[in-house]
C-alpha cells in the first residue's frame, strides 16, 4: 500500500510540466543628441527646371523621451534645434539661404536589443516652426521671414538608423544617420515649389528612467 502510494506521488511530481522563469525588460529613456548637419532643398522653378543646390553644413540638437518594450518595438518623441537652408550660384551670382527651425517630432521603430551594440530603425513624423530665416544675394542680405516670402512653418518625416551602445543597464551612447524629408511646399504664392531636404550624423547619450521588470514563465 505504501509502495503504492509512493509511485502515485512520484507519477504527480514527474507530470508537472518543467517550468522557465524568463525575466524580460522594457525601458523608459531620455536622451540627448547633437551633430552636423547637411541641408539643402529639392526645387522646381515655374517653368519645371530643377536647379541644383550645394549643401550647406550647419548644426542641430535634440532631447527626447524613448520607450522600448521587451520585444524591441520603440515609441520616440522629442524637441530639436536645427539650422537649414542652401545655396545656389545662378547667373554668375551666389545666392545663400540661411534658416533656423525647431520642431516636435514622434515616431515608432525597432531595435534588435539582443546585444550590447544594438541597431535600431525608426520613422518619426515632424513638425517645425522657422525661427529665422535670410537670403543672401550676392552683397545684399534680406531678412524672408519678416519678408514673408517663405513658409514659417514645415513638416515631413525624419527616417534614422543608428546604432546604440549600451554601457550599463542605465546609459548608452548611440550615433545616427538621420534624414529630412519635407513634405510641404516653402513657396508662398508663386508656381514655384522647394522642399526641404538633407541628412545629419548625430552622437547622443541615452539614460534610462524607468526599467519595468516582467517575469514570463514557459
């Protein structure tokens, strides 16, 4: 009876599945970046001809807020700084534009956050108000915002991959390759069209405010 007895708990015992603990993360971050900046505009005049326009290399930053869930999937939001415009010889004359934009941006990506060093892609929709804005004309500066030959306001997409580095459970430091893709015309009032355009290569530091700590079993 005893034997018995023995065997039947034993059998309980042996059924019971084998159970996993999975300890899995997701993250709240902040983060900081600056870099160098490319800019320039993709321009139609009004009878269709594209004129080239040279780079201008300026400057920008951006503070922001990330969250990462244990699957990789990214929520981003941040507030940036950057400086735009280009610049066009035509006619024998060199005609420069100069401008300055913040903006507000959200997006959504995914980061392959199985190893230290970590790519990631993300899509963010932007919208920017021009703070500043002149042209240069050969010896002849004219101030178009107050002039109001341009749009104050833009918005478009910046499409980023980058690569984060993660120092410890809590700070990263990552780089960037971002690209602007304005979306709306600059031209008031004319059958002309520009478009903002460009790319920057950011470094930034990321610190973690919060870490949700689940436990999943298998």
């Amino acid at each position: 009876m005893r034997k018995n007895a023995f065997q039947l708990r034993l059998f309980l015992v042996l059924s019971i599945p084998i159970i996993h603990i999975k300890y899995i993360t997701a993250q709240s971050t902040v983060a900081f970046d600056a870099g160098q900046m490319f800019s320039t505009y993709k321009y139609t005049d009004s009878l269709g001809e594209i004129k080239d326009f040279t780079k201008n290399i300026t400057g920008c930053y951006n503070l922001g807020y990330q969250y990462i869930n244990h699957n990789g999937l990214m929520v981003r939001t941040g507030i940036g700084m950057r400086k735009g415009g280009a610049s066009l010889v035509y006619d024998g004359i060199n005609t420069n534009w100069n401008t300055q934009y913040t903006d507000i941006n959200l997006g959504v990506g995914y980061i392959l956050n199985k190893w230290k060093l970590k790519p990631y892609l993300s899509s963010s929709f932007y919208y920017a108000y021009m703070l500043k804005a002149e042209q240069r004309l050969g010896q002849n500066t004219y101030d178009i915002k107050k002039n109001k030959s341009m749009s104050d306001t833009d918005y478009g997409l910046y499409i980023t991959p980058g690569l984060k580095l993660a120092l410890s459970n809590f700070v990263s430091f990552y780089a960037e390759y971002k690209t602007v893709l304005g979306l709306k015309n600059l031209e008031v009032s004319t059958n002309q069209k520009s478009y903002n355009r460009g790319f920057s290569i950011n470094l930034g530091i990321a610190v973690s405010i919060i870490r949700y700590n689940y436990v999943t079993t298998k």
